[in-house]
C-alpha cells in the first residue's frame, strides 16, 4: 500500500498545522477550562474547508479523501481536541452517509449547507440503555400519513447543544431487532425536539455532549435516509468511517501529549542534566514515538481503503483501537515526565491526559473494537 502523499493533501496538513498552532492552541486551555464551544474557530475551519473535507465540492465540500480528512484531524486535534470531535462528527457521522445514502433533494437541501459549515450537525445512536449494544434502540419512529411521529430519547449527543441537524436512528419495526431500524435526517427546530443539559464531561469539555428528547415528534418521510429497516447498516458504516476520524484525533492527542513531554524535558534538569538524557524518560519517549508511528499507519491503511471503496470495518477498528490506547499510554507517560508539575493546571500535560481518555470510549469502546476484529478472524 502506498502511503505517499499527494501535493494537496500535504498542503492540506500545512495549513491545517499552521492554523492549528497559531490559533487553535493559544485558546485550547481557556476553551476547555471554560467548556466554551469555539463557535468562530468552527467558522474558519468552515473557510478552510475543514467541516466537509471528503465531500466532492459539487455538495459544498473540499472534493478531497479522507486521508487528506485524517491529516487535518491529527493537527486540529494535537491542538484541541475539543475542536477536533466538532470537526470529526460534522464530517465522519454526519457529511459521510447523507453523501452514501441521501437522495439528490437530500444532498442538495441538507449536505451542502452541512459540508460547506453553514450548519452544524450531529449523530444519535446511543440511548440510556442501548450504547455498545446498538440494536437494543427503543426509540419508536411510527408511520403516520406523510409523516413518521417519533419519540425515545437520546444519549451522549457530541455537538447536540449547537447542532442545526442530526442523523437519527430509530426504531420503525421494534419485533424486526436491528432489521427494524431507520435512519432520518432530523431538522433539530422540529415541534418535538428538546435538547438537554450539557454533560459535565471528564475532558473534551468544549464540546457539548446532551441527550436529545423527542416527543410526538413529526418528521416528514421524505427525511428519512435510506430506506426503512436499513439504519443499522447505515449506522454501522458511518462508524467504520467515524473510527478512522477518531484514531486520528487520538493521534493527535497523543502526539501533542509527546511533544508536550519532550519539550519539558529539555528543560528540566535532575542529577545535573536535563530529564530527557536520563535513559527511563529517553524509553518512555521512544516508546511513544514507535506507537504513534505504528498507530498513524494503520489509521492511514483504513483511510486509503476506504477511499478505495473497500470494506473496512476491520481496519478501522484496528486502527481506532490502537491509535486510542497509544494516545492513553502516550498522555499518561507524558503526564508523568512533568512529575508533579504535569498534576497541575499550568502544563498541558494534564488536559491531553483527560482528553485521550475518551477515545477509548465513544464511536464503539475499545472492548466493541476488538469484538469487531475477533468476529473478522473467526468468520
Ligand atoms: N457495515 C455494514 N453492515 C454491518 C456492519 C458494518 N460495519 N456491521 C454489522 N453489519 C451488519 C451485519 O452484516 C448484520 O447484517 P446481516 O444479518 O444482514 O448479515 C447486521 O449488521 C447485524 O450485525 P451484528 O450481528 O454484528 O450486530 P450486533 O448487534 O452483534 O452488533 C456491534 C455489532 C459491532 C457490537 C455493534 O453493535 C457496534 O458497533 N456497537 C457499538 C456502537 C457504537 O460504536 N456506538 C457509538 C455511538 S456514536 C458516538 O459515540 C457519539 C458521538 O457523538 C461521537
């Protein structure tokens, strides 16, 4: 496989990196420590064509792949990783199936204004009691007329504070199980839609997370994505696409956690030179650098297949799974370089340790992950 990059996708990474360093980092720790949604670093990431990157531009996005979206998504999220999940959902779990399964009234109507970062969208999956285990939805979309009347609720909503649309999944046929679930495009001012509470979240702070409520909710049906009983497909390759998104902000996050330690280390001096000479630090830096390295490429592998059109489910969990927990490894080592310094909030040490967290958790834990993988080898 190649993984040479082409002369757009490395102008691409350049200027996401210098946007990223120039004005996404001086504001990470006050955004996080405020849990303020970046509203206008969104807008100029939307001018830079970074809310829609693997949309073509005929439906208001860049026109490039989703390599060039994993190279964009490692600098905005070694920056922040709050702006990276905004960026990654708008792009990966919602962009990505209006452009697979939206008809061309859907395309014209919803993916323009949502790739070129006019709106915002979000993805409801999750509900109280149906989170790793998908299928188990209780939300009930029902026919009605020209309409589907829906109600249920909806958990761990990343943008849902500020979305302007979702992607919803729910049930049209309970007594059908995972064959009985549909998709919607939900416009989030419909009568019926009431967004809850900002989580008050471990890390990623300056990205909302709420549940959504839908009462007697009616959406019109020609909203509905693809055709009924074909939500889980749609909601489980939309993951295999959001797991690459999401390995690439782990990459970031540890990354940025590396770089952190590194240039601590030169600083700090213990037994008469600086920490970073000391072999137990040089160990824990080189095993950063080779995880994040391997990490990187099989988040690259999954990228390139899908934008070969090729079946990546396994990939992506690989790659998600691993780039996940090296950021975890990465953040808690880098914390540690800093000794107690990194325990306080004047190094960011401790946000990328907080951060990475939740990388092994959402778009499918890691335990989902390698379930996905163990099922690929026994088949
Ligand atoms: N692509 C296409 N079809 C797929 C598929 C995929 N990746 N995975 C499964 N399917 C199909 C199967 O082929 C099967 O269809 P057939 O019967 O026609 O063959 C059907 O779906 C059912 O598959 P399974 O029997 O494997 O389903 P399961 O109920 O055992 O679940 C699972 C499998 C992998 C555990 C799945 O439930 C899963 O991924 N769970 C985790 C969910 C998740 O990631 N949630 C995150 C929510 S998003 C989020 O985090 C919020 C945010 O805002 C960031």
């Amino acid at each position: 496989m190649q993984f040479e990059l082409s002369e757009e996708q490395v102008l691409l990474q350049k200027t996401a990196r210098e946007f990223a360093r120039k004005e996404v980092a001086p504001r990470a720790a006050e955004l996080d420590e405020k849990h303020e949604f970046p509203a206008d670093l969104v807008k100029k990431m939307a001018q830079m064509g970074l809310m829609g990157v693997a949309v073509p531009d005929d439906y208001g996005g860049a026109g490039m792949d989703t390599l060039a979206y994993v190279l964009a998504m490692e600098e905005i999220s070694a920056a922040c990783a709050s702006t990276g999940v905004i960026m990654s959902v708008n792009n990966s779990l919602v962009c990505d199936p209006l452009l697979k399964f939206g008809n061309e009234a859907q395309k014209r109507e919803w993916l323009v204004p949502l790739a070129s970062g006019a709106k915002l969208g979000c993805f409801a999956l999750s509900e109280p009691q149906a989170g790793s285990d998908a299928a188990a939805q209780k939300t009930v979309a029902k026919r009605d007329g020209d309409d589907y009347v829906i109600n249920g609720v909806k958990n761990w909503i990343t943008n849902g504070a500020e979305a302007d649309v979702c992607v919803l999944l729910t049930m049209t046929a309970p007594e059908l199980g995972y064959k009985g679930i549909t998709a919607f495009i939900l416009p989030m001012d419909l009568a019926g839609v009431r967004v809850g509470p900002k989580e008050n979240k471990l890390g990623i702070t300056a990205s909302s997370t709420t549940q959504i409520f839908l009462e007697d909710c009616r959406v019109p049906a020609k909203l509905r994505l693809g055709e009924e009983g074909e939500g889980f497909k749609v909601a489980m390759s939309t993951l295999d696409g959001g797991r690459i998104g999401i390995a690439a902000q782990a990459l970031g996050i540890g990354r940025a956690a590396m770089e952190a330690a590194i240039a601590y280390g030169k600083e700090r001096e213990t037994f008469g030179k600086p920490i970073v000479k000391h072999q137990a630090i040089e160990f824990m830096l080189a095993d950063m650098a080779t995880e994040l390295d391997a990490a990187r490429l099989l988040t690259w592998r999954a990228a390139r297949l899908k934008d070969a059109g090729m079946r990546h489910s396994t990939e992506s969990a690989m790659a998600k799974l691993f780039a996940a927990e090296a950021a975890n490894r990465a953040a808690k080592n880098g914390l540690q370089i800093h000794g107690g310094y990194g325990y306080t909030k004047d190094y960011a040490a401790e946000r990328h340790y907080r951060d990475a967290k939740i990388t092994e958790i959402y778009e499918g834990t890691s335990e989902i992950q390698r379930i996905v993988i163990a099922r690929s080898l026994l088949k």
